[in-house]
C-alpha cells in the first residue's frame, strides 16, 4: 500500500506544507522530507533502490537480461520474484 514512503533520499527536498496542517502565524515555513513520498519523481527510484538491496540481503540474484526478475535457488526450489512497479 505504501512502497514509495520507504524510499530514502539522498538529497535534501522541501515542500509546502499540506493544506489543513498550516499553523497560523508558521504560513511561511516548509516541510524538510525525511522519506519519499508518492508524487515526488525521486519516489519509485529512491524505493526501487532500498528494495533491490534488501531482497539481495536474502539471497536472491538479479537477472541481469530483465532487472525486474530475481530468482533464488535452493536445494528444493526455485523462486522467481517478479517486480512491477511497486507491486509484486
């Protein structure tokens, strides 16, 4: 439900702050974000990034022909883990 909040960015990025969040008197300061978030062009790169690291961490390859496809073997099995998006 929420792929691109996970993503960590590498630089820093500003925002308005969101209607209905404004403090009176504060109408001029802006939002320094921690993480991605949906509609901000960084957000599927900076996620896609975390995610390829961590399904990494547990074992799987990447296919170098098709970079959305990871596979893991193991004695008993193979699994292919195929990425669209955000979705799996």
């Amino acid at each position: 439900k929420t792929a691109f909040l996970n993503g960590i960015l590498n630089e820093e990025i500003y925002m308005l702050q969101p209607k209905g969040f404004v403090y009176p008197g504060q109408e001029s300061k802006v939002c320094k974000l921690e993480r991605s978030i949906y509609g901000l062009k960084q957000a599927s790169r900076s996620w896609n990034i975390r995610f390829d690291q961590a399904i990494k961490s547990f074992g799987f390859e990447q296919n170098p022909e098709e970079p959305c496809v990871y596979k893991k073997v193991n004695e008993n099995a193979v699994v292919f883990l195929v990425l669209y998006v955000d979705d799996m």
